[in-house]
C-alpha cells in the first residue's frame, strides 16, 4: 500500500461541517504524510494544497504506556477536564513554546488500541503559506493519520482553505446526481459519478447540517462504499462534531481495500484537520473512523 507523501497543516485536504442531529460539527488540521492510496491513482499523491518545512521532531512512544496522564486541559466553558494520553503529551511538548499559535489537540489518536506495536509520533510546526503545526503517528514506520491546525488571519480566508487542491480526492458537488441510497438515520446519499484522471470513480455525498460527508471509491466497490458510510453516519448519530463556524468536510477515499478519511473544518480564522487510515472494514479504535474520533475530542491543549 502506497502512502500520500505530505500532510500538511496549511490548506488542507477535507473538511467537516456544522451543527446536525448526529454528527454535528468539526474541524480539521493536516499534518506532513498520510498513510492511503488515492482512489484514483496508484501512485504516492501529495493530498495537501501546500507543504510545510520546519522543526520537525520524533518522539517514541508505546502504546502500553499511553495511560499515563500528567497533563489536563478545559474545554471553553472551563467545566470540564480532559485528560491526554502520554503520546500526544509528548507531540505537544515538542510545538509549546515554539509557536504563537493556540495549542489544541484530541484526547485520541490513531492506533491507541493496538497496544503491543509501538507507535511515534513526529511534529512539524511552519510558517507557509500560514501559521501552522501537525502532529502525525506512525506505526511500522507507516503513517496512520494526525491532526494540525493553521491560521488563516480571517474567517473568510479560512473558510476558503478547507477542501483539497487535488481535485482527484474528491468529485466537485455541482456534478448531478444519478441515484440515491438509504444511509440509516434518515440519511440519504446522492451517487455521483464522474471521471477523475481518466478513471471510473463515483462519490457517495450527503449532508449533515454545516457538514458536507462524501465517499468516494472505484466505482466497481460500491458495496463497500456504502459500508463506509453507513458506518460514518452510525457514528455521527451518536457522537457530536465540532461545529464549524462556515463549513466542514469529512472526505473519505476507498483504494485498494484501504480507506482514508480527512476531516476539516474552521473556528474563526483557524482551521483544523484530522485524517486517519485503515482497512476498510476496520473498527473506529484503531482504523479510519480514528479520524472523525479526533476531530470529535480536539480540545484545547492547557
């Protein structure tokens, strides 16, 4: 399986969308390497609008010690307390002090429940085109997802950096429907179909309040398609996205038996991003829903 060589915070790949009845809003931030195939090309594809250089740091830690907690932040009605497993504390150590940018990070990241492999975690904090940081984690020296987040110095420009600049990733909503399918929850997608460098692609797309969800995949794995999103709208029934202040994307990419999600979303003049990868029938722990459970506990980080 080949792997997307940059994951940057800056203008970023998907997004996620605003207050629903489910799944309610998100954010989303990007990070320097992320571990899917592009559904529409077997080749490694940068799924980012820009990459970052700067410090970038690994630290080592495994999985069975993640328990440990030494660090606690608030939500912003200060009335609750989140703790962060020690891999993200190490992440986070690495950014504080180093930019002026507000620290946030989830209280999840992807692979924290296979815990006899050891995963690390790898930090880039940069300054072009914007203000941005990422942490990513890795496992097998394999990307398997992260989060960033980057400064946009307006909501409107912000909101204006939430899709990817690779239209391969996903197929443009203007394009008409041909069908629709029942998702569950009263969910119902639009089967869009289009070419996509030359491929036969098709994109399952709905919408959940701010939220624009799409899955898009070889047209021949439909099936497995709407596995994918029926999965993504039973998770969204029961746990809350954050709400974007303009809008959110959750992007989703089915490739080669893998799935890729990448979620963005905007706060004001931050943007946020998560993206994970896995088998497409993995479980949310340690798979691609890993992605939306980031952008469900991104939280300040204090």
């Amino acid at each position: 399986m080949k792997r997307y060589k940059k994951w940057i915070t800056a203008g970023i790949a998907l997004t996620i969308v605003g207050l629903l009845t489910g799944c309610g809003t998100g954010g989303g931030v990007s990070s320097s390497s992320t571990p899917s195939k592009n559904v529409t090309n077997n080749t490694a594809t940068n799924n980012t609008s820009a990459s970052i250089s700067s410090n970038n740091t690994v630290v080592t830690a495994n999985l069975t010690n993640q328990t440990k907690m030494s660090s606690t932040s608030s939500n912003q009605t200060g009335t609750k307390m989140d703790t962060f497993p020690a891999l993200i504390q190490e992440g986070m150590q690495q950014i504080s002090g180093k930019t002026s940018l507000p620290l946030y990070a989830p209280t999840i990241y992807p692979g924290s429940a296979h815990t006899p492999v050891p995963v690390t975690v790898s930090t880039n904090i940069g300054s072009s085109p914007t203000s941005n940081y990422s942490i990513m984690f890795n496992r097998n020296n394999l990307n398997i997802g992260g989060f960033s987040m980057s400064d946009w110095s307006t909501t409107n420009t912000a909101s204006q950096h939430l899709l990817p600049e690779n239209s391969s990733l996903y197929i443009q909503t203007s394009v008409p429907s041909v069908s629709t399918i029942g998702l569950g929850n009263g969910i119902q997608a639009g089967v869009k179909k289009s070419p996509v460098q030359g491929k036969n692609v098709s994109a399952l797309v709905w919408n959940e309040g701010r939220w624009t969800m799409q899955v898009l995949y070889p047209t021949s794995s439909q099936s497995e398609a709407i596995t994918i999103a029926k999965k993504i709208v039973q998770y969204c029934h029961y746990k809350f996205l954050p709400v974007p202040d303009t809008k959110g994307y959750v992007l989703t990419n089915l490739a080669s038996g893998y799935a890729t999600i990448y979620v963005a979303w905007n706060k004001g003049q931050y943007v946020f991003n998560t993206i994970s990868n896995g088998t497409w029938n993995s479980n949310s722990s340690g798979g691609y829903l890993s992605a939306l459970e980031m952008a469900v506990s991104m939280t300040p980080y204090k």
